[in-house]
C-alpha cells in the first residue's frame, strides 16, 4: 500500500498518538509516591507498581493495536482494538483491550451477523511499523466473507525465537474457548497447528482480566511438558500484559524429593496406573492404631482417666469424617483433651477452653495421640512400600497382582529414603501420599498442556492442584507418545477430577501447511483411527520434499545449509540416538546451531531437536531425518508412529523428509 495514503496515514498518526499516551501512562504510574509507616504495605505497594510498570512496557517491535471496529449500533463510535488498554490525558480510551467485551465483534462478527459493526479494519505492519490495512464492510449483501490477505500473512509470517500471541488472528472457534467464563473446564483436542497452545494461554489471559481480583487471589498456573517448551511459550503472556500467571512441569511441580531420572517403561506405567492411589491410601490410613490402654492425665493430685472404648470412639469419629490424615491427627488431641474436661466437669469442677488447650498440649496426651495417629513422612512411607515385600503384600492385596508387586519393588533396596534415585513416577506417588496427609491448595485456573502424555497418577497430581478451580486442558490423542498415555479424554478428566468438562475438537490448522498436514495425516488410521483428520485452513500449500539419499545426516547438513538464508527458524529432528553425530556434522561444516534443551535453544536460527523433545514447537522450516529411525526409538510402533507424527506436523512453511532407511510402509515415498 503507497506510503502516502491519506488513511493510511491518519492511522499511522493515530499510532504515534496512542504509544506517546502509553508513555505518559508508564511516566505516571512510575512518579507515584508511596507514603506507608508500614514496611510490609510499602514492599507490597512497590511491587504492585512495578507488576504495572511491565504491564505498560511498549515494545516497538509489536503493533499497539491491530484492528478497528466501526460500530453503527447503539451508537456510530469507532474502537481501535490493541493488547492492552491505553486512555488520553482525560481518560478517554484510545486503544481497547482485545479481551473487552467490546472488542468481541473483532473476532465472531460476519455479514449473517455483524454485531451492530459495519465495518471491521485489519493492519498490517512489518517490525512494528504500519504498512497496509484493510477493511471488511459487513454491511454488504451476500453471506460470503471476504479474505483477508493481512490475515493470512500474519498467520504464515517467518518465526524467530520465542512462540508470540495470537491476538490479531484469532478465529471464531477459538474465541469460544478462550473466552469461557472462569467456572468451566474445557477440554481442547487439537490437531497440529489449530492453534490449541496459544488458545490456552489466551485463554489465561482472558480470565485474569475478565476475574482478575479472584484469580490474583487463588492464583494461575500453566503446566507444559518440559523446560525447552515453557522457555518456548514463555513471552506470551508477558506480552498481553501479564505477569501474574506461573509456570511448571509435571516433574517440577512433584519434586518433593530430588529426581534422578525416569524409570524403566514397564515399572513407570504401574506406578503411574490410577490403582496405586488405593494402595496409597491404604497405606497410609493403616498408620492409625486402635488403643489397647486407657489414657491417664495427671493434673493437680487428680489423675483423669480416659477408657480405651472411649478413646477408640473417638478415633473411629475422626477416621470416617472424611478429613486428610494430618488433619485428624491434630484433632485427636484436642478430642482426647474434651473427653477429660468432660470428667472434670462431672467432678464439680469449672474448666474453660484454656484448660482444653492446655490438657491437650500436655505430654501424657501428646504422647498417648502421636502413638494413636502418629505422623507419616511420604517419601519414607513410599520408601518402605518399595522395600518391604509384606508391607506391600498387606496392601496392595487385591488391588496389584503378585507379579505386579515384585515389579514394584527394588532390586536393590537404598540405605534410606533420602539416599533413593526416585524417578518422576515415585515422585508423583509421593505427592499423593502429601496430599492424602495434608490438602494440596488449589490454585483458581490450570492450564494443563500435552494433557494427553500424563500418567492416571499424573493427572490426580495436576488435578487436586485446582480441585475448587477450573482448567484448561489442551492435546491430541494421535501426539500420545509415553507408555503410559492416556487412551480418552473422558478417561483423563475423570482423574483430574473434572468428569463435568467440556471438550471441544479443533481440526483447522492455521500454522501446518496443507502438504504437510496431509502426508502426516496418514498415520491417523493407525494412531488414532477415531479422531477427524486435520484439514489446512491456509492459501499456502507449503513445500514438501521426500528424499532417499546414501547418507541421511550428510545431506541434512547441506539441507540446512540451503535454506539458512531463508528467513524464520530451522528445526533439524533427528531420532534421539542421532543427536551426538547430528551435533559433530554441523560442527564439521561450520553451521551454528543450538541443541534443544540447551538454555539459549529458542533464540537459535537452527535448533538439532531430539524427536522426543520436539512435542509442542514449531519451526518455519524442518529437516526430519530418518523417519524409520524416530519409530525404532519408542517401545512399540504405535507409540513409534505416534512420535513421527509429531516431528512430521512441526513445520511452518517447509518440510524435507532424507532417509537411507525405508520408510514405514504407511507413509509411502511420495508426497
């Protein structure tokens, strides 16, 4: 569009105007003086100014706004929809928040249903400043939407770095999702490149704004599969404005113990199996003793005597009021201490609750409870199921076969509990024993991504974390690569604990090329014959070349070489076992590169990414490297094919398939 448009050029005033008021904003908010005798209330004010000053950072880099609503009805007013909200001198709003309820035609408005919008305008920009714009009159006859060429460019734009929001281009199905109210837990299976990733974090973005006093309170927390990938994702919410939400992995958020690595396939899906919950639980309550003696509580030159039944009652009370165990071992004490002052009444005398908490503090009491209900460390109590066989016989008796529970058990047992290698698997088992002594806190919002390579016992772990809160739970059955992955969503939600959720199904893909998305849907039939094949929703087919050459690596060298120039990122997959000789075959040629899991890895223009690490990223250009050899490194050809199909749908713009081995029968050797 010529420079010199007189609309073109209005807008891009418009845009100085809005980023100088965004400057005032910061350079007041910035001046403010805090005056508190209080030294806690003047570090809370000081951090609260500080979450607002990164809230109103402006990047240049990044449009202030992208779109404009030109409104006819209640009223003709126009609307510039951006980010974040900016207001002038007198706080008249010269850019609005996209998560606003009026900003809502932006994104579900058409000519069968405009929304009182007559026109809706589109910007394009290049490195922040204003090229081109469009506009969409939804007034016009016909029910044909128009395209939008912006729209398109900014969905297919080369990506460098970190994944950005989606803000500009989100589609009408995705709104939906992000814009459920915080009370509902939505379930979203979605094929590579419909976009399921940044559907959730908007979505947390949404909530915090639209409930920001509840959620800013109960917190937010968004779960990924592994560091590279939160390193990944890690700007998006930054760059809508918030800080507030955290972010974790699953092997992070158990990491009551040190972990020392994962465990052998077979025993990691047993104790990741939902049954060991009840073994768990058995365990644990089993701790609780019935007495054999009365309690005597010498006072004065009284000695107060409390019968065994008495006491027995009591802890039959506690144990079937359905608390935690922690919770009704602090009970006891105090139960105990009642059934005395109840003797001290019949006697004549007049305690008060200070004599209770008294009696209850005192040895004998203290003494007679903890040997009642005494106190459990969960790793060593999972230390000694793993240890002992008769412990674990007495139960885990018919729930685990014997066969089962030999697996379960150490080959060699270590000195102690702290001295142990846990795996991720024990250490999810240890949470839940935490949890069944003390209530895990529940957050008020969990995003929970690659849900679907959770284990049962995962699952519990994430979900008892938002047991009074809602989550977003995003993946795809047919990217199901542990052993132990989750067979339906239905299945999956029953053990977070959100049977009543919603799942929504998005097959569009807006990022993988028709090509692309189409050679790999031909895995489906075998991975995940029950899922709607994904469809490219994109003008652009992408390129899409499979080659059989004498040397795999030798040739995806020269490959990255080829297309470095090009501009976006580059992702050579390789199996895992490849990596090592991947990495020397770079070196020799003098190409830069990073290896993902690397601390810099997202930054980097080409990234050597193991199949096992390339689950939820995207490159603008792949080089997959022996398909055959990515199956071959899993336990089984399903989880195999699954693998592959990952590291085939990770393509923005291009794909080239080299190969020396064959290639499984069901992709064929044409595109």
């Amino acid at each position: 569009m010529p420079p010199d448009d007189p609309i073109l050029s209005s807008e891009k005033d418009y845009l100085r105007t809005s980023r100088a008021a965004l400057a005032v904003m910061r350079q007041k908010t910035g001046s403010l003086e805090i005056a508190s005798a209080d030294p806690v209330n003047t570090e809370f004010l000081k951090a609260a100014i500080w979450r607002r000053m990164k809230e109103l950072e402006d990047d240049p880099d990044v449009p202030l706004f992208f779109g404009r609503l030109d409104y006819l009805e209640p009223a003709p007013e126009t609307f510039h929809i951006g980010r974040r909200h900016v207001n002038d001198d007198a706080g008249e709003p010269l850019v609005v928040d996209w998560r606003a309820e009026i900003s809502v035609p932006f994104y579900r408005a058409s000519r069968t249903e405009p929304m009182g919008v007559g026109v809706r305008r589109r910007f394009g920009f290049t490195h922040g400043e204003m090229t081109a714009f469009e506009d969409e009159d939804l007034t016009a006859p016909g029910a044909v939407e128009e395209h939008s060429d912006i729209l398109d460019a900014e969905i297919e734009r080369p990506r460098s770095g970190p994944m950005r929001d989606i803000v500009a281009t989100i589609q009408p199905e995705q709104d939906v999702i992000v814009r459920a109210g915080v009370e509902d837990t939505i379930c979203v299976q979605g094929a590579p490149g419909t976009g399921k990733t940044a559907v959730g974090l908007h979505r947390a973005a949404y909530l915090l704004y639209a409930y920001r006093d509840q959620l800013s309170r109960a917190g937010v927390l968004v779960v990924g599969p592994n560091a590279s990938f939160l390193r990944y994702i890690g700007d998006v919410l930054p760059a809508l404005g918030e800080i507030e939400a955290k972010q974790t992995t699953v092997e992070e958020m158990v990491a009551r113990v040190k972990i020392a690595g994962p465990g052998t396939a077979a025993v990691d899906v047993l104790k990741g199996d939902a049954r060991m919950a009840d073994v768990l639980r058995r365990a644990v309550w089993s701790r609780v003793q019935l007495p054999k003696e009365a309690l005597v509580v010498p006072r004065g030159s009284h000695r107060w005597r409390v019968p065994a039944y008495q006491a027995e009652e009591l802890v039959n009370e506690l144990r079937t009021r359905g608390v935690r165990y922690g919770a009704g071992r602090a009970m006891l004490p105090q139960r105990l201490a009642h059934a005395v002052l109840l003797r001290m009444e019949a006697a004549g005398d007049s305690p008060d609750d200070r004599v209770q908490d008294s009696v209850a503090r005192s040895r004998p009491v203290k003494q007679y409870a903890d040997a009642l209900w005494p106190a459990i460390d969960p790793a060593r109590l999972v230390f000694q199921l793993f240890t002992d066989a008769e412990l674990l016989a007495e139960h885990a008796d018919g729930i685990l076969t014997p066969e089962e529970q030999e697996l379960l058990r150490w080959e060699k047992a270590p000195r102690s509990a702290g001295a142990a290698k846990w795996s991720v698997a024990d250490a999810t088992l240890i949470d839940e024993v935490a949890d069944l002594v003390d209530r895990t806190p529940s957050l008020g919002h969990v995003v929970l991504d690659e849900a679907q390579d959770l284990s049962a016992m995962q699952l519990r772990a994430v979900g008892r974390r938002c047991s009074t809160g809602s989550m977003t739970v995003l993946g795809d059955i047919a990217q199901g690569t542990t052993p132990w992955a989750t067979p339906s969503w239905d299945e999956a939600l029953g053990h977070l604990g959100k049977t009543g959720a919603h799942t929504e199904e998005l097959t569009a893909g807006f990022r993988v090329p028709g090509q692309v998305i189409e050679y790999a849907a031909r895995l489906l039939p075998l991975i995940a014959p029950h899922l709607t094949p994904p469809t490219a929703v994109r003008r652009a087919r992408g390129e899409l070349a499979i080659t059989r050459v004498p040397d795999s690596l030798v040739a995806a060298v020269e490959t990255v070489r080829a297309v470095s120039d090009r501009p976006g990122s580059i992702g050579l997959i390789v199996p895992d076992a490849l990596v090592t000789r991947a990495r020397k075959a770079l070196q020799d040629k003098g190409v830069s590169f990073a290896i993902l899991g690397d601390e810099d890895d997202v930054e980097a223009h080409v990234d050597v990414v193991p199949a096992g690490l390339a689950k939820g990223l995207e490159f603008d250009h792949v080089v997959l490297v022996e398909p055959a050899g990515i199956v071959a490194g899993e336990a089984d050809e399903r989880t195999g094919l699954r693998r592959l199909y990952v590291c085939l749908t990770r393509a923005v713009t291009s794909l080239a398939v080299l190969h020396k081995e064959d290639l499984p029968a069901v992709l064929g050797d044409r595109p």
